[in-house]
C-alpha cells in the first residue's frame, strides 16, 4: 500500500468507527454502542425527553369523556416521563411529574381511577407502581399490586387471565402491569404471568415474517398494534431471567419480529402505517415503539449491533425529524379498531401531540439514556 494513504485510510475507518454502530461506546456516560453516539443536536435524547415531559406536565389528565377515567395512553406517557427523569438523573423533575398525581394518589376509590375489568383499564396500574419504585410509598404498591392481582382473579384454565383476547395491544396492557408488580414486590408470580401470557400469544399470533395482523380476522400489519407487541417484548426481556422457561420462547419471537421490521423500516427511517405497504404513510407512534425495541435489543445484546444498529439509530433520527417546537410529534394515527377494509387503515386521521406518540418517544429517551 502506498504510505500516502495510510493517514487518509486510518482517518476514513476513526470516523466509520465513531459513527458506526458496531463498536462500544456509551452515550452521556452510559453503556451502549456508537450508533447512539455522536447524535445531532435535533436528536440528542436529554433534550427531546426534557421538551416532551414539560409539554406533559402542562396538559390536564387524559381521561375518558364518558367516565372521566384516566385512559392508557396517558398511562404510557407517565410511565415513560418517570423513568426518563431517573434516568436522566433530575430529582426535581420526578418530582413534578409525581406531584401531577397528586390529586389522585394513594386514594385507591379516586374517581380518575379505572374501574373497568378489562386490560385497557388495568394498565393504570404501573403508574402508581412506578411511583414506588422511584419513592417508596407504601400505599403505591398496595394499589398497584391489587390492580394486577385483579387482572388474574378467577383466570383461566390454562392459566392464563380471563382477560385474554389475543389482541396483540395486550402484549403491552397485560405484561407491564404484571412487569411492574413484580419488579415492585419480587414475587415471582406477576413474572410467571406475564411471560405464560406472552409466549401463549406469539404461539397463536405470530406470522411467519414475525409480524402480527391485527386481528385474527384483519389480514393486515397495522403500525402500532405491532408497536405494542415489540414494546412488551422488549420490556419482557429486559427483566426476565434466561433461565426462565419463557425465556428463550420470548427471545425468539422478538428476534423474528425485529428481522422483519428491519426488512420494511422506509428510507426515511420511519415505518409506514401499513407496515408492508410501500404505499402507506409514515406513521410515527409505530416508528417510536419499534425504535425503543430496537435500541433495547442492540443494548441488552439481544441483537447483533453490526446488523441492527443503524435501523436503531435511523428509527431515533427519523422520529425526531416529526417533533416540533412545541415538543408535539406529528403523523400519528389516532386510535383504531380493527377492520377488514384495508383502506380504512390508509385513510386513518393522523394527529399532531397524540399521547400515543409522545410516549414512545420518551421510551426511546431513556432507553438511550439507561445506565
């Protein structure tokens, strides 16, 4: 080789390195890989997160207009906004977004409280969970705890919950509950839950591409309602033990499912509402979601970072790239019941500052931000 480009060459590969997703690194002192290194500013995940918990903390409570419950996606969103505050390390922020519920909490008869049976409802249950986790409160995880204790009376059985529906949004609603109850009081019966529930959906649902309909009936690869099943995954992976006997199940259902999204993630980084449908617009709660799946995978080592690094990082780039000043995200589908009319899925209303797409985004922000 001629000596002359030897500097360009080591130069050339210094900076593939440092922009490249196959070596390890950190970002902001955590552990991770160089994918999530070097990020713009438009996209640095401290600033993103901080702008979307402010706009959260400025809104009143999401809650049915029938009911006056709170509803799941502003359950997401706290969720989301509390463990971004940990682990960006700002006390006075988790303390103003715990304090948001201060009107609710610990009264277990609060009328925001869901008292529906179902797991839409049920999912209330990690906030005050999550709370405990950060605070302690004893009176948070006696709340919590009896929302998923709720969620198994009289199961099934097969064991699993009288609420399975096979829906693939429960393999979010049902797991995280079960998640946080047992992250909060260690008893292994929330985890042996959550997983029997999980493995017991991918063996019914699960399509060869590793995606999912979104109904047994609906032949079609609906954004978010895949979004959810990658979510809880990623969420279920990162607690349960391998030596689980759900574990490798679950480990291999999410391989699969991460393969094929990788295969249909749009040039600009974003999928598409349909996931398969070039035609489809980009959508951006699903963007979130499979992004946060993604980045959890090339951290926790579940998924080679050489292969799966940069769709991580595209996905984060991309979804950013939709937020605006004001810290809402556009192009997100508002919420949809299934059909077997394929265009009502392509004519879908999209909304600007949907909590179903704020909170994935703040997801992704401290997934990239975990120690």
């Amino acid at each position: 080789m001629h000596k002359s480009l030897l500097p360009l060459l080591l130069a050339l590969c210094s900076g593939l390195l440092l922009a490249g997703c196959g070596t390890p690194g950190g970002h902001h002192g955590a552990p991770g890989l160089a994918c999530l290194q070097n990020l713009p500013a438009s996209a640095d995940p401290r600033a993103v997160g901080e702008k979307i918990a402010a706009n959260f903390l400025l809104r009143n409570h999401a809650t049915n207009k029938t009911s006056g419950f709170i509803i799941y996606p502003e359950v997401c969103t706290a969720y989301g906004a509390l463990r971004f505050a940990h682990e960006l390390g700002d006390p006075a922020l988790q303390e103003r977004l715990v304090r948001r519920y201060d009107d609710i909490f610990p009264t277990a008869g609060n009328a925001y409280i869901p008292r529906a049976n179902n797991v839409d409802s049920h999912v209330f249950g990690v906030v005050p969970l999550e709370i405990y986790l950060l605070q302690g409160g004893q009176s948070y995880l006696e709340l919590g705890q009896s929302i998923a204790d709720q969620q198994w009376q009289n199961p099934q059985p097969d064991g699993l919950s009288r609420e399975t529906r096979y829906w693939i949004d429960d393999m979010f609603m049902i797991t995280a509950l079960q998640l946080q109850a047992y992250r909060a009081s260690h008893d292994p019966k929330y985890l042996d839950r959550a997983a029997h529930e999980m493995s017991a959906y991918l063996d019914k649902l699960q399509k060869p591409n590793g995606l999912f309909f979104h109904g047994p009936e609906i032949p079609f690869y609906w954004g978010r309602g895949n979004g959810w099943f990658a979510v809880g995954m990623a969420e279920m992976l990162s607690t349960l033990p391998p030596s689980h006997p759900q574990y490798a199940r679950i480990l291999a259902g999410y391989k699969l499912m991460m393969a094929g999204l990788k295969t249909y993630q749009s040039p600009s980084g974003l999928w598409r509402q349909l996931i398969d449908d070039d035609q489809s617009w980009v959508e951006t709660s699903s963007t979130g979601m499979f992004t946060f799946a993604l980045i959890q995978g090339v951290k926790h080592g579940w998924l080679d970072a050489a292969e799966y690094g940069d769709s991580a990082r595209r996905g984060w780039l991309g979804l950013c790239s939709y937020l605006n000043d004001d810290g809402n995200l556009r192009e997100i589908c508002i919420g949809t019941n299934q059909s077997k009319d394929k265009q009502f899925y392509l004519d879908r209303p999209r909304s600007v500052g949907d909590l179903h797409g704020q909170a994935p985004v703040l997801w992704c922000a401290w997934a990239i931000l975990a120690k």
